[in-house]
C-alpha cells in the first residue's frame, strides 16, 4: 500500500508540480496520525485518541489553573472546546465510570458522560474574575485523571447481531435507594443496594431529593452488577428519569 500511494504521489506531482500533494496526506499502514487524532487499527476495531501533544498541553492548562486557584473565561472557553473534541475520540456514555466500578471498559455501552464534566468548564465562560469553584475544580481534577489514565474506547469492525438485552433501572430519594432488573435471553435478574451516605452527600443540594444523580447511579449499579452478563450485547437502558435520559 506505501509503495502504491507513493507511486500515485509521484505521477500527481508530475503532472502538477512538486507540491501538489504533501508527504502526511500519503500516510498508511495500522497506526496513522489524522488531523492531530492518533488512530490505531487492528483485526479487532480500531481506537482514536488525541496525539499525545494536545494532551499534555491541556493538562499543563488545567494543572497551572489548579495551582493558581484561577481560569480566565478566555482560557475556559477554549480548553472546554478541545475537552469536547478530545472525549468524542476518547470515550463515550459511562466508559469512566464504569472503568473505575468495575475495573474494565465496557465500551459497547460507552455514551457522552465526559460532558457532565465539561459543564462547570462551559460556565466558567461567564465569570469574569475568574475565580474557581469546588465544581469547577472538581471537573479540572477528574479530566486530569481521566487524561493521565489513557482510557481509549475501541470501536469494533462489526456490530453484535445479538438479541438486545434490556436493563431496567429505578431509584427512589427518600430514603435513597437504587435497583435494577436485567431481562435477558427470558432470563430475568435483579439487584438493589442503599448507597453510603458518604456518596448521597456529594450531590448538590436539591430539592427532588437528588433523584436524578440518583436515577444515574441506579444505571450504573446495573450495568456494574451484570457486567458478566451483558458484556458483548445490545443493552437497551430504561429509565424514567428524563434528567438521566438526556
């Protein structure tokens, strides 16, 4: 395939100057460098993350922040553009969290959690003093991690052509408790589990009881607690939750 593009190039240039086409648009082979994505292919799917580069300089952006206790709007505005960029190649839904629950990457589930995170980053847009919040410095601290981690989704050639499985989830405030039920190949599983007060408190205070961080949780506790079983399927979620839908 090199020798191909290589020869291809070389008929171009003749015909249209020595500049017509340059070398790192004739990159090829499993490992490729595409518009500062680093792409990774193999028999089994292929990976894309940001190159190393952007990586580090984003974090030099967020560790400066931190130890000053201060991000400009400016700053904010455009390090929360290249987060966006970089988790739609890292990861999508739930591929953190889950990574540290269950201690494996379930990516076939994995959908936009990274911008939860974002968020504190979006709002610091409109605060002219710059100065920090704990939710701001709380999202910098998870990023950081998040980055230094080097957590990649690998996307698969093919998709599962099996039956979808369906994980029903549920949560109440008031006392705060979680279940969930997983209907599978008509096979049904449950579980429940009351959560530490320790992780109830972290929530911003609400008045709903913190039901939607709550709702959230209930997803996790499933796809965490059948992990096993669902590892590989279509998992179809069902909440009522319209926070924890979106």
């Amino acid at each position: 395939m090199e020798h191909a593009l290589q020869c291809l190039a070389r008929l171009i240039r003749a015909l249209l100057g020595p500049t017509a086409v340059a070398e790192k648009k004739l990159a090829c082979g499993s490992h490729l460098d595409v518009l500062g994505v680093d792409i990774k292919m193999s028999r089994r799917g292929y990976t894309c993350r940001p190159k190393q580069q952007k990586v580090l300089k984003w974090l030099a952006t967020m560790d400066t922040a931190l130890a000053e206790g201060r991000l400009s709007p400016g700053v904010a505005s455009k390090l929360a553009g290249k987060l966006s960029w970089g988790q739609s190649q890292l990861f999508r839904f739930l591929h953190v969290l889950l990574y540290y629950m269950c201690k494996r990457a379930m990516c076939c589930i994995c959908r936009k959690i990274g911008r939860a995170m974002l968020r504190p980053i979006y709002d610091q847009k409109t605060r002219r003093d710059g100065r920090m919040s704990s939710e701001l410095r709380r999202a910098l601290t998870w990023w950081i991690q998040i980055l230094k981690s080097n957590l990649c989704e690998r996307r698969s050639w093919t998709n599962s052509r099996s039956e979808p499985v369906h994980l029903f989830c549920d949560a109440s405030g008031s006392p705060a408790h979680l279940g969930a039920v997983l209907l599978i190949d008509n096979k049904c599983y449950f579980t429940h589990y009351v959560p530490p007060a320790a992780v109830v408190n972290g929530f911003r205070r609400r008045s709903d009881n913190q039901i939607m961080g709550l709702e959230l949780l209930s997803i996790s506790l499933g796809l965490c607690t059948f992990a096993d079983l669902i590892r590989g399927r279509n998992v179809v979620v069902h909440s009522d939750n319209t926070g924890a839908e979106v």
